[in-house]
C-alpha cells in the first residue's frame, strides 16, 4: 500500500463523533472529560472558535477565551475521545478563516458581532 492509500485506510477505521457545524467566529463551549487519579470529572471550556486545521483524524481547532484579564488557549482534536459534547452559544461574523487578530485587541474591539439565523 502506498502511504495516500494507508492514510485513507487509518481515517475510514477510526470513529469520529457528529458535532455541531461551527466555524471561526463562533462562540461555543467544549465539555471535556478530564481524568484526575481514579477520579474523572467534566470541565466546561467557553470560548471563541479562532480557527480551524487539518483534516480527517488530524483536524482540530483552537478555542480562546479570557481569564482574570489573561488570553487562554486551547487546541482541540475532532477526534479526541475525552470530548463529551460541544454547544454553539452564538453564530459570529468575521471575515477570516484564521482571527488571530483577536489575540491583540481588548474590551470592545475583541467582540464579534453575532450572526443571524
């Protein structure tokens, strides 16, 4: 087997959950299951879609928020098993795939106008 042909092969074993279709701009929250000694819990993520990558298994995107004043990031995989559930809170608009843009801007200039459905 060539290694496209491998790939595709990886891809069509491994099982991707239905989420919600969002994009960058979207304000959404990830439950995510964090797992502490023999104990798991499951901890809310609010934040901004800011963008989007990859493909197949490897596709993840990337959610900020603000914290006590400080920008918080976190890169998650489509794929990832510890994911319970995401929620879309809000539609945004923007005009980029990648708002990066966001990561110098405070107070008002950092929100995002909601999109109409």
């Amino acid at each position: 087997m060539s290694k496209p042909e491998l790939m595709k092969y990886v891809d069509s074993l491994t099982e991707q959950k239905q989420y919600p279709a969002f994009r960058a701009g979207d304000t959404i929250t990830v439950s995510y299951k964090i797992i502490e000694g023999n104990k798991e819990r499951i901890q809310q993520f609010k934040g901004d879609v800011i963008q989007i990558s990859g493909e197949g298994v490897t596709k993840t995107f990337t959610v900020r928020k603000i914290s006590s004043g400080v920008g918080v990031e976190r890169i998650f995989p489509f794929a990832s098993p510890f994911i319970e559930e995401i929620t879309v809170n809000k539609y945004g608009v923007v005009r980029r795939a990648r708002i990066f843009y966001l990561r110098g801007l405070t107070g008002k200039k950092a929100k995002i106008k909601e999109r109409r459905k």
